[in-house]
C-alpha cells in the first residue's frame, strides 16, 4: 500500500529522522468509525449519517506531527454481503484496508450487545496474526451498560492488547489521547503524504461525498443506497467575491427514483443542495454556487464500469 503515493518531503538533513504509519479503522456499519476519524484530525474528510452503510471507499485521513505522520484508513462498516457489485467492492476495500497496516482500531458500538455483524468482523479482525489491534468502545456517552458491553466485545477479540471506551463525537479529548498514544509507537519510516495533505481523496471526490451525505440524510428507505455523486465541475472564481462553481451529478438507478430526488417542484433537491452547501462553504471559507443535475444511471450499483468512475472499485 505504501508503494501508491510516492514519499514526500519531510527529512532535512541532520534531523531526526521521521516515523510513520499506516492504522485501519474498521467495524460493521454506523459504529462511528468516519466520525472517529474526523475527530482524530479535526477536519472533516469523511462523510457522516445516521444511516448504516454510510463508507463506501476506504479514504485515507493523515496527521501530521512534529516529524511524525500517522495514516488512518477509514473503511465502509463491514456487513453481511448483499450481491451487488457495489457490496463486494466495499468488502474488498474493508480486506484490503487490513493488509500491511501497523495497527487496527475495531470499532463498536457500546450501546449495544455484539451481533452477527460484530462476530463477522471479530472473525476478520481474528486472522491478523501480527498485527496489533485496539478495541474501541465507541458512544460511551450514549451506553447504559458500558463496562459490560465493552467485556462482551473484548471476549471476541481476545487478542486485541487493549480496550477502550471513548465517544467520537463528543469526547475529543479521548480521542486524542488514543491519537498520541499511537504517535508514540510509530517505527521509523518516511512521510506517504506532503505534511499539509489531509486525506487521499481530491477536492472534487472531497466535495461529492460532502453533496453525497446530504442525499443520504433526506432520503429514505432504499434510496440513500441507490445514489451516487460525481462531481463533474469545479470553477474558481475569475474575480474577488465570485462563487466557487461545483456542478456535480446525482446517480440514480431509475427514473422513478430521479423524480423522489427532485421532489415536488425541486423541493428536495434544493434542501439536499442547501445542506451540501452550507458544508462546503463552511470547509472552504469561501463563497460556493452549487449546480446539481439528477442522472439515471441504470443499476450502477452493478456495473464494475461505474463503480471505478465512482472510486468505489478498489
Ligand atoms: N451518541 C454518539 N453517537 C455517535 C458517536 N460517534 C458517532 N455517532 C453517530 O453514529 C452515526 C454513524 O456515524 P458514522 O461515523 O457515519 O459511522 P460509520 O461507522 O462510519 O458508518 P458506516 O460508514 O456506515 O460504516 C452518526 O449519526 C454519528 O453522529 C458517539 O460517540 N456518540
Ligand atoms: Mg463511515
């Protein structure tokens, strides 16, 4: 994995030399691994709903220290498969996530018991033989039962070297600590990204999946699942105080489901466009002009074609 991206600068002769690596964060859907993710890095690289199957590529965030870089890998929640194209390359991207990594954050829901999900990926997770993995309890705030929760979990994995109980979304302060602790055993190794890169993803991806969380929060039943974004346009402005112009595409499988996007008399498409670009503006800090179109793209959840144009092919 490494070998993709090709080393950057970061080693000035005479200093120390720098440390690196590569963590995976993996877990069924909806535990809370995007938003653990954004928290580490305090930027928002990952899209995020209440919606399960939220993740559909494995987008890489990176932090940058003081000559020590950590690159997380953010998988999609690991589900029993469903056939379609698009599932199985979401399972590749979660196994391919866990290959040549230096660690492995499981991340669980404390809320709740394990379930089959749970077992699935404790399975998964089991076949790493040298590499370390950190269980993490996540929504601690919101568990009845943390400490019993946590010991069902733990006895999944009984070869994770620790278990912790934290809450991503609104404890940073834990989250922080499980980041230094991290940093702190990186080996050495040379910097994968430049020290001011973020994540892996570029800005029209960055911005798709931004557009992409909005859909899938107004959307329901199955159509969350059956829409993509493709950002086909990005126009800076030629002058001051001019809109950044994103044009970008909805996919959906039929038309039926163009016409619930657009809703009656565009009614939810300007709300998803609304919420998108609040979002964007907000990581942008600059003005931006959203220009949406809803697409029939006929069963792209089974077309290999689509599924690479979109990213999601591993
Ligand atoms: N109460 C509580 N909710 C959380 C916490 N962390 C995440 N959530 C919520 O859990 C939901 C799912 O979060 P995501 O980060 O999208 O979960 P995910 O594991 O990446 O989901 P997939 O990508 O679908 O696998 C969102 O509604 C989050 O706001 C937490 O610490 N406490
Ligand atoms: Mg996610």
């Amino acid at each position: 994995m490494p070998g993709e991206v090709s080393p950057a600068e970061g080693q000035a002769a005479g200093a120390e030399p720098t440390r690196s690596g590569f963590v995976a964060i993996v877990g069924k859907p909806n535990v809370g691994k995007s938003t653990l993710l954004n928290t580490m890095l305090g930027v928002k690289v990952a899209p995020i709903t209440p919606k399960p199957q939220t993740t559909r590529r494995g987008v890489r965030g990176v932090y940058t220290q003081e000559g020590r870089q950590l690159v997380f890998v953010d998988t999609p929640g690991f589900h029993r498969s469903g056939k379609s194209a698009l599932d199985q390359a979401m399972h590749r991207s979660v196994r391919d996530a866990l290959v040549d990594v230096d660690a492995v954050l499981w991340v669980v829901d404390l809320r709740r018991p394990p379930n089959d999900e749970d077992k699935l990926v404790a399975r998964l997770i089991g076949d790493l033989r040298d590499t370390p993995v950190i269980l993490v309890g996540n929504k601690v705030d919101a568990a009845k039962y943390p400490e019993e929760a946590l010991q069902l979990y733990k006895d999944l994995a009984p070869h994770a070297e620790r278990a912790l109980a934290i809450s991503a979304l609104n404890d940073p302060a834990a989250v922080y600590a499980l980041r230094d602790d991290l940093l702190d055993r990186l080996e050495e190794g040379p910097f994968f990204f430049p020290t001011d890169i973020r994540s892996d993803q570029t800005r029209e991806e960055w911005a798709g999946e931004l557009i992409r969380e909005a859909a899938m929060i107004h959307l329901r039943e199955e159509l969350p699942y059956s829409v993509a974004v493709q950002v086909v346009e990005w126009q800076e402005p030629e002058e001051e105080g001019r809109p950044i112009v994103i044009t970008a595409e909805i996919w959906v499988e039929k038309s039926g489901h163009r016409r619930i996007v657009i809703g009656k008399g565009g009614a939810m498409i300007k709300e998803i466009g609304k919420m998108a670009r609040k979002q964007l503006e907000v990581f942008l800090q600059e003005r931006v002009y959203l220009e949406l179109e809803v697409v029939v793209r006929a069963d792209w959840r089974q077309d290999r074609e689509a599924l690479r144009e979109l990213g999601y092919e591993p």
